[in-house]
C-alpha cells in the first residue's frame, strides 16, 4: 500500500474522531523514528481547532513524547521545505536562466542543475515527515549554496535556526489542543 492510499485510510479512520460540527482538515504522515509511523490530524470547528495522533493502525496516541516527536519532525520537514533555496525555488530557477541568458556566468549550469535537483528531492506531496528527508533537502541545499558561491556558513542552516521556534509554537499548540487525554508526562514549557 502507498502513502496516498495511506493517508486515504487514515484519514477515514480520523473522520470518525471528528465532533459534531468539527471537520477533519488535514492528515500528516509521519516517521519521527524507525518502524514508527503516525499521522498528524487536524480538526476544525469555527474558529478553534484541535489535533489528533493516530498510529498507524488508526488507534488515537496518548504518549505525549511520540506526539511531540510527530508534530517536531512534521514542523521541521515544512520549515526545510518552506526555506531550502531561499523558499521560492521555481523563482529561483527563473532568475538563474536568466542570468544565463543575459550574462552566462562561469557556473551558472551548475547552479540551476542543483536548484532543479534540491526542487526534485523537496518533491511534491504527499510526502512523508522523517529524518531522512531533512537530510536529503540539507545536502541538496548545501550543494546549490555552494553551486551560488562562497557564503559565509549556510544560508538554509541559520534559517532552519531561526524558525525553531515555530516548531516549537506547533508542538506547544498539539499538546494543548490535543483532542484525548495525554499520558501523565511532564507538561512542555
């Protein structure tokens, strides 16, 4: 079975969670570690919201460390993705073509094969929320930073930096608009 087919399950299984008047609006898949796939739902009523982990056999997850580990690897694989390149990279690869076509400078193939290669391993969705991922879209910008020129440290490591506290805001407001009751762990401050 594919991850489409996957989150089609899952997302079935989630719709029956849903209170009356409350919508499910999204499912997220998600591999914080191996051999532990969860998903990533969240519900809509009005203006509030809530959330829901379910495992992969569709079973709501009450361990407030698996959930953080799911909402943190969700967060960070769309701040790598919302970051890589500079966030715009179909913009990106317009302005290098035409550098190449005004100017041509020494490199500027290499900059849009890896510009086209990091576009290629960001992908399209649905994609699943792992560690690998994270890894794949780090190479493939390192590489497309160096492929630009010489910078001092990484433009898409001091972003990823500075947006970890919206992966954090994302595991505070899981936790607190989690729709079951949690495992009696430590609170996150």
């Amino acid at each position: 079975m594919g991850l489409r087919e996957d989150l089609e399950r899952v997302a079935a299984t989630a719709a029956g969670f849903a209170q009356d008047g409350e919508e499910l609006t999204g499912v997220v898949p998600a591999s914080a570690e191996p051999d532990e796939r969860t998903y990533l739902c969240a519900f809509l009523d009005g203006d509030s919201h809530s959330w829901l982990v379910l495992d992969d056999a569709g079973s709501s997850v009450k361990s407030r460390e698996i959930i953080r580990r799911t909402a943190s690897i969700i967060a960070l694989c769309e701040l790598a993705e919302e970051t890589a390149g500079g966030g715009d990279l179909q913009e990106l690869r317009e302005q290098l073509v035409a550098i190449r076509l005004t100017e041509n400078p020494e490199g500027i193939e290499e900059a849009e094969e890896a510009a086209l290669e990091l576009e290629r391993t960001i992908g399209s969705t649905p994609r699943l929320a792992e560690p690998a991922f994270l890894d794949r879209v780090g190479v493939a910008a390192r590489r497309l930073e160096e492929a630009l020129g010489p910078a001092a440290g990484s433009p898409f490591a001091e972003a990823m930096k500075h947006g970890m506290a919206s992966v954090d805001e994302l595991v505070r407001d899981v936790e607190t608009n989690y729709k079951a009751t949690l495992d009696s762990a430590a609170r996150l401050s």
